[in-house]
C-alpha cells in the first residue's frame, strides 16, 4: 500500500496522469467526486470529497504520492473553495504518510514586464491568484517545517480539447461550421500555450526525483505564439482558408462582466492576453530531460476530438459542444 499513487481530480490533467502511472505500471488510484468512465483495468477509480479529510481517508490510509489535480467548481468562488480543498489535501498527504504533488498555473506572479521563471515573487494582486499564491506559500511552509515533502508544477493556458481552454470548444467548432471566432483579450501578443500531457508528464517525473521537492517547476512548453497565429494552425489542420476571427474588445469584456461573475473574474486576469505573457520552461527541460510535445502533434491532437465527434455525429451537431 505504501506504493499506492492517488491522483486527486478527474479533469483533464488527472485522467492523463492516472494513465500514465497505470501505464507506468505504478498502483493508482483516481479520486473524484463521481466516477468517470475510464476505460484502463490498471486505474481504480474511487468517489471522494476533497474537502473532508473523512472522506479522502476512506480511499486509503496509506499512500506514496497524493497528487492534487482538483479544481473548485466555481471559478468565481475560488477564494471560498479552494482554502478548504487545498487544506484538506495537504491534511490527508501528512495523515497517509505522502508527498504532495500539486497542479498549479502561472496566476500567482501577477502582471510581469518580462519572462516568466520560477524565481521570480508571487505578486498577484487580483483574487485568484492571490488564492494559487497563498497555496504554494502554505505548502512551502509545510515542506520546510519537515510535515510535508512537496513540490507544485506551474502551467500556462491549456491548449486541448475543451470547453475550458480557450483553443477548444471556443474555436474548432466554429471552424468547422464556418461561424465567427470571437475571443477575449488581445489577437497578436505573445503568449505561452501547454499542453495537459505535458502537464501530466511533468507531475509524473517530479514524483520520482529527490531534486523536484520544495520549489515549483514550469510544464515544458512550446514556443509562444498569439491566438492569431494559433487560430491559423488549428484552420490548417482542418484545411480552412476562410474563416473569421475579432477580438471581443475590452469595453465588451467589461460589459459582459457586469452580468456574468466568471467573466468578471477572468477579466482581473486580462493583463495575461492584453500584453506578452510568455513563461521559461528551461529549468525543468534541463533538470529532467524533458522536452514538450512538439507543436503540430499538440494541434494534431486538439483537432482529433472534434473531429471524431464530427464524423459520428454531423457536421449539424459540432456547435452543440460549445453551448
């Protein structure tokens, strides 16, 4: 039991790493609040609350690693849910006797005139990334009182297909019925895109190396390249030469967010589009060997869902993935 992994989380990171630790042949375990169907023998799959300590206990008194792949379920609520979450997670990893493992982003350094690399202070000033912010520094605090041995891998935007990264369900569908694509923020600045694989990989390797604990690590990521630009690669794949994409614009970003809280706070994170966002991913690259997933294949892989999605079900059916 000792050599148990739980992946804490079934969202799209926590399903890629509870594949590839089964793959790993490690003993896994994937805690999420209802069951997914998951078609891999080596993933048990177990429902748990990750705010009762209680209730993360039933899975299992003893563990290796506890990877936190969780996320509240409202965004705009993220200073009321996750405190609780991260606390409880931190709590079962000390009681089963396990490293921690955490799934974060880039939200806590704050608006940065710069490249982003793990040294650099947590500065947010907005809610949400005070709120990632204050997890590392509670669990940094934990590592060096010796209760806990952890370390947290930092992300920048997912690029995937779903309904919460802005190169999925916002853009494919719409591609490919020939509608309008209209995005937040800024079309032409640089920006950092990476992939959940690489995510995963990287939470994977960390677990395994005595030199990951006690400091963040960013994913391994490609190049930056603006929404324009990725926008152009994903038509490409879907060979599309016609297509329309405007920026929604700051007044409208505004107006929206008068009326809908989770744009209201995205909007607090708009310095992340509205200027070059671009995160060093060298030291991990270095440090583990690791490389991400070269570009075309993240594209490739993006498109892939939809569309199988599309050749099961009409092209009438697509845009009903993004309501």
């Amino acid at each position: 039991m000792t050599a148990l992994h739980i992946v804490i989380g079934s969202g799209m990171v926590g399903t890629k790493l509870a594949e590839k630790l089964a793959k790993s042949k490690k003993k896994v375990v994937l805690v999420s609040r209802s069951k997914k169907s998951i078609d891999n023998p080596g993933i048990a799959q177990m429902t748990g609350d990750a705010t009762s300590l209680s209730s993360l206990m039933k899975v299992a008194d003893k563990a290796k690693v506890i990877y936190n792949c969780a996320n509240p379920s409202h965004y705009n609520k993220w200073d009321v849910e996750w405190p609780q979450m991260s606390k409880t997670i931190s709590d079962y990893a000390i009681n089963v006797g396990a490293d921690l493992v955490t799934c974060s982003n880039l939200y806590g350094y704050g608006p940065f005139d710069g490249v982003l690399a793990e040294e650099l202070p947590l500065n947010a000033s907005w809610t949400n990334g005070k709120v990632r912010a204050q997890m590392w520094i509670d669990a940094k605090h934990l590592h060096d009182s010796g209760r806990l041995r952890v370390t947290e891998v930092r992300g920048s935007d997912y690029i995937c297909a779903n309904d919460q990264s802005r190169m999925g369900h916002r853009v494919v569908p719409n591609l490919i019925a020939g509608k309008k694509i209209r995005l937040l923020g800024e079309l032409d600045q640089p920006h950092t895109w990476t992939d959940p694989d690489d995510v995963a990989e990287l939470m994977l390797t960390v677990a395994e190396d005595e030199r990951s604990w006690g400091r963040p690590w960013h994913v391994p990521s490609n190049e930056p390249k603006t929404q324009r630009q990725v926008v152009a690669d994903i038509a490409r794949e879907l060979r599309i030469t016609d297509y329309q994409l405007s920026a929604i614009g700051s007044g409208m970003e505004k107006l929206i967010g008068l009326f809908n809280p989770v744009v209201r706070e995205l909007n607090h994170g708009s310095y992340q589009f509205n200027q070059p966002f671009v995160m060093s991913s060298q030291a991990a690259q270095e440090t583990f060997g690791l490389s991400p997933k070269p570009w075309d294949q993240v594209i490739k892989d993006l498109v892939k869902p939809y569309l199988d999605y599309l050749n099961a079900n009409g092209k009438s059916e697509i845009l009903k993935i993004d309501k």
